[in-house]
C-alpha cells in the first residue's frame, strides 16, 4: 500500500499546481503589499501579516506567465520554509488534495538548459494534472 500525501493546491493561468501541506501555514487574502525598491522583479513586496514582515512572491512573474492584476479569487498562500515565512501570490486557491504516492511521477525534463527545477513532481488526481513545485527553487533560496 502506497502512501498518501497531502498538497495544497493553487491555480495559475488555468493550470494546478501543488505544495507540500507541511509547509504551508495559512491562506490570506490578498493584504496591501508594500513593494520593495531594487528588488527581483517576482518579488511584489511585503506585507504586515498580523505584525510579522512577511516577503511576497509573485508566482505568474516567477514563471514566467504575464503580470495579471489581483481579484476577489488571488490569495497569498504563507509558507514556512526553514523558520522563514514567505508569501506566495497565486490566482485562486483550490483545495487540500491526497495524493497516493503511485500518482505521483517525476516530471519531465523538457528544457535542458534550464537548471531551475520549479517542477518537483506530476501529481495525477481525478484526471487533473497537478504540478507539485520545488519550493526551495521556486524561492530560490539555497
């Protein structure tokens, strides 16, 4: 018997993607973002989150998808990732999937002169493709 795993699951431009259940803390709707000069461009800035600076990461720049202005449906999804909090500005947020190890495939190395692995794994649930991200990667954080 295969394990089952937990992700939590986000949507980008029409397509899911997943992150590890453990590593997020909470889902906020979108709060005033304060931008930080000179920094990375998918970097939108920062936020006051219950009194903690939190960074916030624009995941459509981070991948390279057209800037998209934020909705009702956008959230930032809060992240603890090695005692640090980072936010991650997404298109909507889906659900809590299980996952069975057995649906879970490595993903396909596509471009090879790309050594930014965003991609960790494929995760296949109720034929939907979810894209399991890397987020030490994705972060770039070493």
């Amino acid at each position: 018997m295969s394990e089952i795993k937990e992700f939590v699951t986000f949507k980008l431009n029409q397509e899911y993607y997943g992150i590890d259940i453990n590593n997020v803390e909470n889902i906020e709707k979108v709060l005033p973002i304060t931008r930080v000069p000179y920094s990375s461009p998918y970097v939108k800035g920062v936020v006051n989150l219950r009194g903690i600076i939190v960074p916030v990461v624009d995941l459509r720049i981070r991948f390279g998808l057209p800037p998209k202005e934020a909705t009702d449906e956008s959230r930032i999804i809060i992240i603890n990732l090695d005692e640090m909090k980072i936010g991650m500005l997404v298109d909507s947020s889906s659900e809590v999937l299980q996952i069975s190890e057995d649906d879970i495939d490595a993903a396909p190395n596509v471009k090879k002169d790309i050594d930014n692995e965003f991609i960790k794994n494929i995760g296949k649930k109720n034929e939907r493709i979810i894209m399991l991200i890397n987020l030490f990667k994705v972060l770039n954080i070493e």
